[in-house]
C-alpha cells in the first residue's frame, strides 16, 4: 500500500475540537477515494460510504430535506444494516460529491449538528459550466484541501527510499556540503523514473511492482483517455472539441523554444476569446498547472504576475510523457533527451513545485532573457534556473549581475550536478527540488 501524505492532513482534521466536514478536491484517480476509505475505516467504528457516480439513487436521498435527521432515516432505510450512525463514532463518506450538489449543500447542516463527522470527495468540482450547483455552497461549514497525485518525496517512499536517507538530503542542502556518490547516483536514477512514472497511484505501484514501464504507459494513457472522455461527457456542447484540443497541443506548446502558451498553436488564427474558457476548464479540472510571467522579479510574486502571458504544465509529468512518441519513456531513463530534454525537465519541476502547493511563475523579456521559475525562499525572490545536464545558465549570470535592476540577491541552479554555490549562486542536482519547502 503506497504512504500517502493526506493521511496525516486527515488524523490532523479528526483530531481538531470543533471541525467541520471536510472536503478533498483533487484530479480524477489521484488517490482520493482509496485514502479516505483506508483511513475511515482505521479510526471510525462505523463508516457510511455512498459513491454518487456509481450509485445515482442516492442523489434522492439529498433531494428534500437537509436536516440531518431526515438525512440519517433516508440513509439507513435505504441502506440497512450498512448505514450505522452513532454520534462521535460514524463517518459518512460522499464520494464523487460533484454528481450530487445538495449533498454539498447538506455539508452546513451536518456541521452545526455535529453527531457525525462528513468527509466529501470531488474530481470536478472546480469546473465551470459543469451544470450541477449546489442550492447553496457551504461557506464557512466546510475544510477543502486539495490532493495530488504522488509526490516525488511519496515516490521515494513507494520505492524503498527510508525517511531518514531524506533527512540527510535536508542536511546537505542546509549545510551546502556534496552527496556521497553513491547516494547521488541512486537519487538521480530515481528522478529520471519519476519522470516517466508520475505520481498516479496505479501507475506507481505498478511501477513498484513489476518495473514494466510498457504497462505503466498503458495505465497513463488510459488515464488521459478518460481526462479527454470526461471533456466530452461534462463541458457544453459548444466547448467539447475545443477543450480537447487545448489538452492536446500541451505537448507541441512546451516543444517551442518560447514556452509561452499561445492560442494559435492549438489552431492556426486562433485567439483568447476562442479558447480561453477550454484551457480554464482543464485547469479547474486538476490537470495542468499555470507559469505567470512576472513583470519584474519582486515580491509579491503574485501582484508581479502577467495574468494573460503564461506558460502550461501538466499537473503530472508521467502524465506529460505518456503524451509524446512512443520510445520517449526509454529516452528519459538513459538521459537521451535530445530536443524535449527542456520541456520534461521543466514540466518534472513545476510537477514537484505545484505539488508542494508553489503557485508558479517565471520571468522572460523579449530581448531574450529567461529564468524558467521564481520563487519566494527563505523570504526572498530566488531565480530557479533548470538544466537536463549542465549549462552555464546565462540569463541566470546576467540578471545577478545587476542587483540594481532586478533586486535578487539569491539564486539555484537545478541540474545534473551535486551541491555547491558560487558566490550568490546555488547550485543543487534536480532531486532536491522538494526539498526547498522554505518558503
């Protein structure tokens, strides 16, 4: 069974005074249901489980009263002897809780009761014209938390990798000292892996498992194939094509050189105004992460951002490189990148960066100056500079240069290489990206 980190959000809920029904947002079989029921069924003595994609009966249930009371007689006629509600001891767990929109709204009369506790699930809940709202949302009666595929600090765990070998990474990169080859070699052969496996919860333990990366790829592929069916199924009719082909040109807008998404790459002469509402979509839906340029590389990142100049990444890069041509798999683990070397590595950071909840941005001026991420560290803007193998980072050199006009002090360079700085410049292999929680 792969450790998940959700595990703790949730024992850190459950043992809040006063806490109200939870609700865990994430993409579509990232992990969600299976951590909610594995921990469900370890710390209540009754669980109440109703999934509203399988089951569509039980969106009646929901359908008149809200009161809590009326809720709990409609469930056990309805369920019998698997429907056992005792204040302080019962859990109901609503899975795929966007198919019933008044059970969400249910969410506020369960919190000021408080007998039982509530734990919804959603895949979908952020997409716009999903056509199913709530009488009302929940405001102030629920505790969202977004969930992810697996990490990479997750994947090291799944693949044998002991808590401690990390808290020894940590204390490299606080003391700025070398990892010992061995240890060096083993991590940078499982980053190319998580590359290509990705954090979804099947794809890894096949992975773990069997090590047939042909089997994985089957798993991946079936996983954005039900991404595109969903597209179909839940948009408007009028947004069905155009938001699958926004998801499908993802790979040929990170192959330009200029990673800037445009419009025009998804269909010639195409604008904003045509599909800024499919890409929206796809973002809601959990399945890729928006870069900002920054106007100048100052804090607040956030009121820096260019809102429509942007880059795309998928949320999962296993996900990104089941996209390309087949053989691009085999590449990635013998390091033979050749013109995508940029596009995955980048994607396998902002992979890393988004999951550690890093909203992300990077700076580019036309004069041809890029630094591919900026991030608050340790309290300051940091340049983050991403090399498949090694370079001499330009644009890095020539923005430190000039501390007058650009205002950082401090910057990482993620590549093939082990940990050292020169002079202002940090310089650590891409596994530690992770590590760099210090915001």
């Amino acid at each position: 069974m792969l450790r998940r980190k959700i595990e703790q959000i949730l024992t850190n809920w459950k043992n809040t005074e006063g806490h109200k029904p939870l609700l865990i947002k994430g993409c579509r079989q990232c992990g969600k249901t299976f951590s909610v029921l594995d921990f469900a069924h370890k710390h209540y003595k009754n669980v109440v489980y109703l999934n509203f994609f399988e089951n569509t009966n039980y969106t009646s249930v929901f359908a008149g009263s809200l009161e809590v009371d009326n809720i709990v007689m409609m469930l056990t006629a309805l369920l019998g002897e698997r429907a056992v509600f005792e204040p302080g001891k019962t859990v109901l767990v609503l899975d795929e809780i966007q198919e019933c929109p008044d059970a969400r709204t249910a969410l506020k009369f369960f919190r000021t009761d408080g007998r039982y506790d509530v734990i919804g699930t959603g895949s979908l809940l952020g997409v716009k014209g999903y056509g199913k709202e709530p009488r009302s949302i929940p405001v102030g009666s629920e505790t969202i938390v977004d969930m992810y595929p697996l990490d990479f600090e997750e994947f090291l765990w799944a693949n044998g990798i002991d808590p401690s070998v990390i808290g020894m990474l940590k204390t490299h990169l606080a003391e700025e000292t070398p990892v010992p080859d061995a240890l060096h070699a083993r991590m940078q052969q499982l980053l190319l892996q998580y590359a290509v496996v990705g954090g979804m919860p099947d794809a890894v333990q096949n992975f773990v498992e069997t090590k047939q990366m042909n089997e994985v790829l089957r798993i991946q592929r079936d996983i954005v194939r039900s991404y595109e069916d969903d597209m179909v199924k839940y948009a408007e009719r009028k947004d069905k094509s155009k938001i699958r082909e926004c998801f499908q040109s993802i790979p040929k807008q990170l192959s330009k050189e200029n990673k800037k998404f445009q419009y025009s790459v998804i269909k010639k002469g195409s604008s904003a105004s045509k599909y800024e509402g499919s890409l929206q979509w796809i973002e809601d839906a959990g399945i890729i992460s928006r870069c900002y340029n920054l106007s100048i590389t100052e804090l607040p990142l956030d009121g820096n951002a260019v809102q429509d100049v942007f880059k795309v990444y998928m949320k999962d890069c296993g996900l990104f490189v089941s996209m390309l041509e087949d053989g691009t798999q085999f590449d990635v683990l013998q390091g033979n990148l050749l013109g995508y070397k940029g596009a995955i590595f980048e994607n396998l950071i902002a992979d890393i960066f988004a999951k550690m909840g890093r909203k992300l941005y990077y700076f580019h001026k036309d004069s041809g100056l890029e630094i591919d991420f900026v991030i608050r560290y340790k309290g300051k803007c940091t340049l983050v500079e991403v090399k498949a193998v090694t370079g001499n980072a330009k644009s890095l050199k020539t923005i430190m240069r000039h501390p007058e006009k650009y205002h950082v002090e401090s910057a990482i360079k993620l590549g093939n290489y082990n940990v050292g700085r020169s002079e202002s410049i940090l310089t650590i292999p891409l596994y530690m990206a992770f590590l760099l929680t210090d915001f």
